[in-house]
C-alpha cells in the first residue's frame, strides 16, 4: 500500500490516547477493588488511657492535578516513506486540540497542510525562515546538520510547534506525532467503527475488496470502493481509506471534517465497548499503535493529561471546521488560506468566547 497522504489519518490515535486516555487511567484506578478489611472477631479491649489518634499523612496528588487549564494540545500526522532512505517526514494532517479553563469541554479543529504560514527561522536544522506551507514546518525542521539520511521527527516536530503557535496565537502545551504504522491495525483491535458517512465518497486508491487500484500513468484504474452516504461499519483499511479522501467535493477541508468524525466515532467506540474498564483491552489498543506515536509534552507526562481530562465527556468534544481557500501567485497555485471567519474563530478561542461565537457561526460546528 502507497503511504502517501495515508499517515495523517493516523493522529486521530494520538487524540484519543489524549483526550480518552485520562477516562482509561482514570477508571481502571476507580475500578481496583479495594483491599478487603477483616471484622474483628473478639471484641477490642477497653484501653486503661486514652490512645493518641495517629497523623494521616495527606494524600498524594494525582498526576496532572496542578493542570487547570486552558490546554492546547497538538496532534500531527507524518507523511514518511520509510522505505525511502533519508526521507523527510511531512506534516500530513495537523489538528489542535483546546481545551478551555475548567477542563469540562474541548474543542478540536484542523489547519490545513497546505496553510501558507511564516516559517521562522531554526538554526538546529539551519533553516533560515520563509514563507510557505505548514506542512514543510516538519521537513525543513528535521533536517540534521551533517546526517542527511537521518532526519529527526523530534526536531520537525519542534519547528512545526512554534510555526502553530504563532500562527493561532495559542501556546502548544503538549503534542504527539503519529505515523501510519498502527491505526487500521488499532481499528480492528476495537473490532471496526461506526461512521455516519455525511457524502458519498468514491475511494481513488483501494477496490471494493481492500487491495489497490492499479498505478498507471498519471492516475489510478480499476474498480472503485464507493462509502454510500449513511451510517456503515468500517473496518480498519475502510476507515483510514475514507478519511483519506481529499478528491471529492469540498476537497482537503472535507477530508479534514471526516478525519474529526472519525476521531469522534473511534472515542465513542472506546467507551461504549467499555475498554476503558478493561485492563487486558487498554494492552491490546496501546500495543496496536506499536512504536508509531513519539509524543512531546515538554517535561509532563502523558499520564499527567490524562488525569487532567478525567472528566472531559465526547459529547462536550466539539467539532470545529475553519473555512479556507487557495491562493495563488501569477496564476500558480502556492496553497491555503483561513478566511476571515476562520481567522476570527481563534480570536474568539484565545479569548475564551468560543461558545458564544459557535452560536453566533453555527456553520463551523460539524454536526454529524
């Protein structure tokens, strides 16, 4: 199977570990039964002199407890060929994940890879600045001074960060980058997911049965896999297959709506499968993702977050889609840009009027 385009898809895992996550750690530590506590079985003598009552020491604080909130959390899918020696990982899908003070809601919300952003400069990769897409944020920032066949996703990662940050005006509190590696693998894990399919979607890559279309020329032949609109179940090459699809109405901004779904849906599946009570199960999904998740969370553990968004429902995760367009140059096409509405939905998230605005646009909110 062709990576390409495909490794984005797989962020969606790293939202889940972060946004579920704290409902897996949190309930697998509620559900430990208690250390059973014997009755007496003689009467306790009567003391000859008051007993002095014993110090409790006070209880230790769970992870995270000092995280209050607001969070930002950035979850990044790579475009790496590794069966390409010194390959540069793309940024193929990049979504935010905000988090308001309270830790009672969440909003998640996409920018497209081909955002024509400022780059700043990065002397680690001695890249010097510019102005391009966001996706090359990962590829310029990997570039190790001297080892060019060993690009390090940690330092892409990094430049890709400050990039986002000054861009949306919002500090990046942790972050996890994924490849595709695991994430039809942890689909089937979880035994497929259901997915209201919002349009009819035709497949350019895979055929009815799951194998590949034949590569000829400039474009792909052969019988198409088609996802009817409606409720379906997905397995695992389904799913990542429909989430991939940018050709198709709407293009790169509904691909980016129907990856949000899937999030969405996968969460669902997590609860309502009741993994998150499941010691065994929580193994089975970790080890899925095998060693495709490098996260980041600048000396705070994923442990922390989790703990931290115990109390985060998935019916407060809100969906949100910025409108774009493309622009150009001389009649060239050099990538993306946020319209004003876009632009004006992260003024009102860094002020803390998100709600208010959504309310106000209810066009931004994916319903489905």
């Amino acid at each position: 199977m062709t990576r390409r385009r495909l490794l984005g898809l797989a962020v969606l895992v790293a939202a889940l570990l972060v946004a579920t996550g704290a409902v897996v750690t949190t309930r697998l530590v509620a559900n430990r039964p208690a250390a059973p506590v014997a009755g007496p079985t003689t009467p306790p003598p009567t003391p000859a002199s008051p007993t002095p009552v014993p110090t409790t020491a006070s209880p230790t604080p769970p992870p995270g407890a000092d995280l209050k909130g607001p969070l930002n959390l950035l979850l990044v899918g790579v475009d790496t060929r590794v069966s390409i020696p010194g390959w540069e990982p793309h940024a193929d899908a990049v979504l935010l994940l905000h988090v308001p003070a309270g830790l009672d809601r969440a909003y998640l919300f996409s920018l497209p890879r081909d955002l024509v952003v400022d780059i700043p400069a990065y002397p680690k990769a001695r890249y010097p600045g510019g102005r391009t897409k966001l996706t090359h944020a990962m590829s310029y920032g990997s570039r190790v001074p001297g080892d060019k066949g060993n690009p390090s996703t940690a330092q892409g990662y990094e430049l890709l960060r400050t990039t986002v940050s000054r861009y949306t005006g919002l500090r990046i509190d942790a972050g996890a980058v994924i490849t595709f590696g695991g994430f039809d693998k942890l689909v089937d894990t979880l035994g497929g997911v259901d997915l209201y399919v919002d349009q009819r979607v035709e497949s350019r890559h895979r055929r009815p049965d799951g194998t590949m279309r034949t590569l000829s020329g400039g474009g792909y032949t052969g019988p198409q896999m088609v996802y009817e609109k409606g409720t379906r179940h997905l397995t695992g090459w389904q799913a990542l297959d429909y989430a991939r699809q940018r050709y198709t109405a709407g293009g790169d901004y509904t691909r980016q709506r129907h990856q949000q779904q899937l999030l969405r849906a996968l969460a669902r599946k997590i609860l309502d499968q009741g993994t998150a009570r499941d010691p065994q199960r929580v193994e089975q999904v970790v080890a899925a993702l095998g060693r495709t998740l490098v996260y980041a969370g600048d000396g705070r553990k994923l442990i922390d977050f989790a703990y931290a968004l115990g109390g985060l429902p998935t019916d407060r995760l809100t969906l949100v889609v910025l409108p774009g367009a493309g622009v150009g140059s001389g009649g060239a096409y050099r990538g993306e840009q946020l319209r004003p509405l876009g632009r004006d939905f992260l003024t009102a998230l860094r002020g803390g009027r998100a709600d208010a605005f959504l309310a106000a646009h209810p066009s931004l909110r994916v319903r489905n």
